[in-house]
C-alpha cells in the first residue's frame, strides 16, 4: 500500500503495523527514505497486560522503520451502535482508560507519539478530557474532521477543540442526506462535500504548523444516523438541547438533493476503480485548491 501512495502522488500515509518482520521493516524505512515519503502508523491498543509485549513490538517495528506517530483508535465500531446501556458505555470508558494508560507507558519509553483518533467513540470534549487526564508529552489526538457529524456535533467546533492536542489527522469531506430516522452520512470527495476544508485546515494548522494531513476517503455505503430514534441516546445523558439544536440547524442546512453513493450492489473491480478515482480527485483537490500536497 505505501508504495501504491507514493505511485499516485501521496506525500505519506498510515499503515497498519502488526507483527513486521526484521525484511520488511527495512523495506518501510527505504521505501521512506528514498521516496521522501513519510509513514505513520496504525497499532491496536493492548487491552490487558496480556496484550503488552505485542504492543510493544509492534511500537519497536515502526520506530525502526522510522515512523514517529502512531494512531490508535479506542472503539471499533460506533457507540451508537455498540452500546445499548449506559452501564455498557461506562464500562468501555474504562476499559479504555486503562488500555491508554497500559500503552503510553510503552510509547513514553521509546519515545514515540500516540495520537488518539475520535472514531465514533469520544466527543470531542470527552477526547479533551481524556487527554488531559493524562497530561502526557506522548498522546494526543488523530483528528478526524468528519467522524463527530455521527454525534451531531458541530464539525467546526469539534476541530476548534481538538486542533491544540492534534499530531495528525484524518481530512476528509462529509455528505449527508436525509432518511427516516435521522441522516445518512457519507465521506465524499474534497469539493463535493458541505466542509470548508480551508477553515478546518487553518484551524489545525495553527497549533500544529507541520502535521500531516491523512486523506480517509472511504468507498462504501453511507452510514444510517439515527438520531430520531431513543436508542441512539442511551449514552448521550450528558448533552443539552441548545448544542444538539444548533448543530442540527448546521446539518439540516447542507442535506444534498444529490444521493450519496452506494457501492454495495456494484461488483468488487468496480469498487475498487470506484474507490481509486475518489482518491484521486481527493488528491488533485488537496494540491490545486487547499495547497496540501
């Protein structure tokens, strides 16, 4: 994959990093290297000390490949999906605690940044909150500019208060459409979406002058919302009327005519040719309209 970016004109990229042999370690650090590219890496959290030593390699095989920051994310899934009751979601909060404390204590030791992305997990004041917790030099934030839409979160707001604790990112546009239950939500490429990616990019670059902006256009069906449903709440207990009211005043503003695409029906080389030409013309966006590139 990594060669693959540098193919397309990519400056870099996260890679996912799991049991890397001693060949393709150095593979990573010349393709680096040579190319100019730089790598960041992508690792699961351990989740109990049993899970440390793997961690662990995995954090010495991305150094030794000359990667410096690595994303990990605290929930695979959605919490509106995940979680049915509160006593589910504060139990994942703690796990998570722990998972963080377990691996920064890793990171701290080899000297390597642990950016924690807001993959549909955290509010933005909650991943605030967490980080502060912490108070470490080690962690801070993978910033997805599109993810906290899901929350019904103001975008530009969630980047406000993210931005200060960002070492990387994932940019991406945003669709959104409305469906019975709330709205669908969709990455799109760079122009077709409602983000001013100009603003957010600013905003970010103001507390991190030199991060790398990671494109994360995915290619699938849009994700239903279902904001008009009482179980999309359970966790939700601590938001207040006015802040969801204004955010949805912002989503109901920017719901397309055009229907987000889906690419479920079609068949896989078409996904994929799909997905390439979605990439690309991310890429030509970034380098012609934002100067990212």
């Amino acid at each position: 994959m990594a060669k693959h970016l540098h193919e397309i004109g990519a400056g870099g990229g996260q890679i996912g990093v799991n049991n890397w042999d001693a060949a393709y370690i150095k593979q990573m650090r010349d393709l680096k290297e040579s190319s100019g590219m730089w790598l960041e890496g992508q690792i699961r959290l351990p989740q109990s000390e049993s899970d440390l030593s793997t961690f662990e390699k995995n954090v010495v095989s991305a150094k030794e490949a000359g990667i410096e920051i690595i994303r990990v994310a605290c929930l695979s899934g959605r919490r509106y999906v995940n979680f049915t009751t509160i006593e589910g979601w504060e139990a994942f909060k703690k796990t998570s605690l722990k998972s963080v404390r377990l691996a920064e204590s890793v990171v701290r030791r080899h000297k390597l940044k642990l950016a924690i992305e807001n993959h549909k997990d955290w509010s933005a004041d909650e991943l605030v909150d967490l980080l502060k917790h912490f108070d470490s030099e080690w962690l801070g934030c993978n910033l997805d500019t599109g993810n906290n839409i899901s929350f019904l979160e103001d975008p530009y707001k969630v980047v406000e208060k993210l931005a200060p604790y960002t070492l990387t990112t994932h940019f991406k546009d945003m669709g959104i459409q409305e469906y019975e239950d709330g709205f669908l939500l969709s990455e799109v490429p760079f122009g077709e979406g409602f983000l001013d990616l100009n603003r957010m990019a600013m905003t970010i670059r103001k507390y991190s002058p030199n991060v790398k902006f990671n494109l994360e256009m995915m290619t699938r069906d849009p994700l239903k919302i279902p904001y008009l449903t009482a179980a999309y709440w359970t966790t939700f207990g601590d938001r207040t009327g006015k802040d969801t009211a204004m955010a949805l005043k912002v989503l109901k503003e920017n719901y397309r005519d055009k229907a987000l695409s889906e690419i479920s029906n079609k068949p896989f080389h078409e996904q994929l040719a799909f997905e390439e030409a979605n990439q690309l013309a991310c890429l030509n966006y970034a380098r012609n309209e934002l100067g990212l590139m």
